[in-house]
C-alpha cells in the first residue's frame, strides 16, 4: 500500500471516532437530514476503516510467517507451512487494497435516488410495442427480486397488445445506481406471433432512466414557461375516468419536453406526477448535457447515455443477450426475460469501477 494511501485511512480512522461520536448525540436526532448524512458518512468511513484494519492485521500475519521462514532451519514442514501463510497473507492484502480501492472511487450522487424508468417503442411496428411489454415485464420482476416499489406514472397500449410507451416511477435502495445503465437503445430479434413464414424479424425499443430529483435540487420552473392541459383519460378505468378531464399533459416550452399523467381518477394528482416526470426530464437534459461534454474528453468505458445509442441486443432464436459496451454476452435469455439481471447490472458497475480506477491510475 501506497504510504500517502496508508495516510488518507488513517485519517478517516480519526474522523470515524468524530463520527461515532455525532451519532452518539441525542441532539443530532432532531436534525433527520442531518442524521441520515452523517450517518451514511459513518457506514462509508466504518467500511474503509475495516479494510484498512484487515490489511493491517495481514501485513503482521506475513511479517510473522517470514520470521517463522527464516527459524525453520531445516524443518521442511515448519518451513511449508510458513510459505503458505506468507502466501496467504499476500493474497489477502491484494483483495483488501482492490477493495479498498473500489471504495474510494468517486460515486455519483444520483446513486441512491429513486429512478423514472421510460420505455417507448421504436422501429418495428407491432412487434416493438410487444416487445416494450415484454421489457416492461422484464423490469417489473427484477424490481420485485430487489424488494422495490413501482408506480405506473402512465402507459399508452398499442392496438395488439404491449404498449407504444410507458413510464415507471421506481422506488427503493440504490434504485438509480443500479439501472442508470438500462439508458439507450434496445434491438430484438425473432420471429413475431404474426409472422406465418417463420422470417426472423428485429425491431427495437428505447429505455431511458432519469433520477428522481429532491425539493433541494429540482429545476425551478418559472410558471410562464409551461402550458398545462387537461383531457380525458383514454383506454380501460372504468366509466369514472373516461368521463371527466382528470388526465393532464405539461408541455416545458422552451425545451418542448412533455410529460403527462393520467393514471389517478384526481386531477390534482396526476398533475403532481406530471410535475415530477417533467422535472425528471429536464434534470436529465442538463445532466445530458453536462455528460456530453465529459465524453468529448474522454470516452466512459459502459457507453456516452447518448439515447440513440444501440446497448443491447436480445436474440430469441439463439437464446442470447448482448450487452454491446462491455462485450457482455450470456447464453441465458429465458432467465433474464424473468427479471434474472442480477449477472447484469453487476457486470456494468464491475466495469465502470474498471474504467474510474483506470482514469485515476492515468491522471496519477
């Protein structure tokens, strides 16, 4: 371990103790925002503290092996055992320092938020709006393995089945962190129900994935620059929702970013989705934009986000999925269409880690 790496732990050793002791503070409970940061900060610090101990503790088990390698004389036995410790020790070390390493990457913020999950049909007809449903249905069942709660913030079913379009709120822990990947372009191919000539066909579906914002870092919207209409809710809801104009759609007019909710049989709710799908979208064009000028300088190891982007491929005659960023690809298209993306999304955080530890490297 680096001497100014050994430095940085052990400070955060002292500000743990500093730590430990705001959280012992009856006081601090009054503040609920305050406790929860820094009782995040704490976790994170305990976290690093540990490994930095554990890589210690090893250095003195190796130290103690030589000692014993060196005592052995002629004792083949004394002196195996001790190269296998000495072994042992090394290759603990190198896993805590990788480990410790991965913990001090630079995490986005944006991390531990709730997400707005955006599926939409693109080219394919028919097909692409089944196949939006089946990735509607994908998602829907890895957020139930993950013990996440979902909201439908509005849909638009095509006439056979699936849906041009459909947007998701997604709650839970480290929702964003986990599905920010899912951004970009998805390609399928078999061969459609309709189909009588057993022809392969490939259509494709867009996924975007934006951040839930908070009161602290949503964008202000000056009231003047949005035009809000009300309608009446199309398809199923029952005669209620189709005879009132509880259905709103906000129209963002310098940007022409729409969102619209009429999932709620109250005006004043779907309203309050609207306003938060919107605020979303415009938070995501600025972080879009601020990305894009990030990758002019250097390109991300998982992909830019840009939205045209082609990620993903789902071959249903081969039983193959394809993550194109990372060259991923796994023969097990079945499990993963139930929700089995667990292989997946760690595979991309696996790789971003890969690339940020790479930057630094390069930069030091």
């Amino acid at each position: 371990m680096k001497p100014s790496l050994r430095l940085q732990l052990q400070r955060l050793a002292m500000r743990l103790a500093e730590l430990d002791a705001h959280l012992a503070d009856p006081k601090l409970g009054q503040d609920i925002n305050r406790y929860r940061s820094v009782a995040r900060e704490q976790a994170e610090a305990q976290a690093l503290v540990q490994l930095l101990r554990h890589h210690e503790q090893r250095e003195v088990d190796e130290a103690a092996a030589r000692g014993m390698l060196a005592e052995a004389g002629d004792d083949a036995e004394i002196a195996e055992m001790a190269r296998e410790e000495i072994s042992a020790a090394q290759a603990d070390q190198a896993q805590a320092l990788a480990d410790i390493q991965t913990a001090l990457l630079p995490r986005d913020p944006d991390d531990e938020r709730n997400a707005f999950v955006e599926i939409r049909a693109g080219a394919g007809g028919d097909e692409s709006a089944l196949f939006v449903g089946d990735l509607l249905r994908m998602y829907l069942r890895y957020f139930e393995r993950r013990g996440w709660r979902t909201e439908i913030m509005s849909e638009s079913a095509s006439d056979l089945g699936g849906y041009k379009e459909v947007v998701l709120r997604v709650e839970g822990a480290d929702v964003y962190g986990a599905l920010k990947f899912e951004s970009g372009g998805h390609r399928v191919q078999r061969v459609p129900a309709t189909e009588s000539q057993g022809r392969i066909h490939t259509s494709a579906a867009t996924v975007v994935v934006m951040p839930e914002p908070d009161a602290a870092t949503e964008v202000t919207l000056n009231p003047a620059d949005l035009r809000i209409d009300t309608f009446r809710a199309s398809g199923a809801g029952g005669q209620h929702i189709n005879k009132t104009d509880s259905a709103i759609r906000i129209t963002h007019l310098p940007t022409g970013l729409v969102a619209e909710c009429q999932d709620d049989r109250s005006q004043h709710r779907n309203k309050a989705k609207a306003m938060a799908v919107l605020q979303a979208r415009l938070r995501d064009k600025e972080r879009s934009a601020r990305d894009a000028q990030e990758a002019a300088t250097r390109k991300s190891l998982v992909g830019s986000g840009d939205r045209s982007d082609r990620i993903r491929t789902y071959n249903f005659p081969q039983g193959r999925f394809s993550d194109h960023r990372i060259n991923l690809t796994l023969y097990k298209l079945g499990a993963i269409m139930e929700g089995d993306l667990g292989d997946v999304v760690a595979a991309l955080q696996a790789a971003q880690a890969q690339d940020q530890l790479a930057a630094l490297e390069g930069s030091a």
